[in-house]
C-alpha cells in the first residue's frame, strides 16, 4: 500500500480512501471486474459508487498500478501491476480464470523470432476452454 501512495503522490494524486478500499480488495483477489469490486465495498462503503469504481480503476491503469485484462467476456478485469507477470486460461464453463508462468510464452516469443524474424516486445494472451474440473464432467 505504501508503495501505491508513493507512486499517486510522485504524479500529484493523493491516497484517498476510495482509492485505498478498491486496491485492498485487488490485493485480497485477482482478476476482479469493476462490478464485482463495486458489489464487495458497497456494503460497508456506501459512499462508493460503480462511476467512482470505474473512475478509480482508470486512473490506477493510467498509472500503471493495475492491470487490465480482457478475457472476451464484454467487460475488463483488473489486477496489481505489481503480481508477477503471467497469463491466463479462462474457463468458458464456470469462468475460473488459471495462471500460467511468464517462462513458456517467452520460449514462444524465441521460437517465433527464430522461425520468422519478428521480434516481440510485448504480448499478452488468454487460452479459452475448459478446466480440469468442468473438462471431466
Ligand atoms: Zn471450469
Ligand atoms: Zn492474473
């Protein structure tokens, strides 16, 4: 938490409380979506509407705290810039979304410029299926 304020005060944004209670609830979970981060403070702060959720979130993606993630479901997930790099299997079964290390898109990345020439800089993917448990039944 220190760290983010250090990060808002260096660009001139203060730590609010607003801003504190949505990046708690980033560092408690991943992969959450504006609504459901809206649906888990609403309760015990009602001064925090779904606009200041949003609001909130762009800016923490603006300034590079979170995470935005796009997982073709209409709408984005958020998590901390500071998690390890990594990426995401998403099951179109029960919506679990599964981590994957960063070591083996890499190793794609090397293979593609070896076969090609292109030189990644950035990527970023997600896999669609099922999980091991909605595979199985
Ligand atoms: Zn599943
Ligand atoms: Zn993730």
């Amino acid at each position: 938490m220190v760290e983010f304020e250090q990060i808002l005060k260096s660009r001139g944004y203060r730590l609010t409380n607003q801003r504190r209670v949505i990046v708690r609830e980033l560092e408690g979970e991943r992969h959450l979506s504006a609504e459901e981060i809206y649906d888990r403070v609403k309760g015990t702060h009602p001064d925090i509407g779904l606009s200041t959720v949003y609001r909130t979130l762009d800016l923490l993606h603006d300034l590079d705290i979170v995470r935005k993630e796009d997982f073709g479901e209409g709408y984005s997930r958020y998590e901390l810039a500071t998690e390890r790099m990594h990426h995401h299997a998403r099951c179109r079964e029960c919506g679990r979304v599964i981590e994957f290390n960063e070591e083996l898109m890499e190793y794609l990345a090397l293979q593609v410029e070896r076969e090609t020439g292109f030189v990644t800089d950035w990527h970023e993917i997600t896999l669609h299926g099922r999980c091991a448990a909605c595979a199985a039944s």
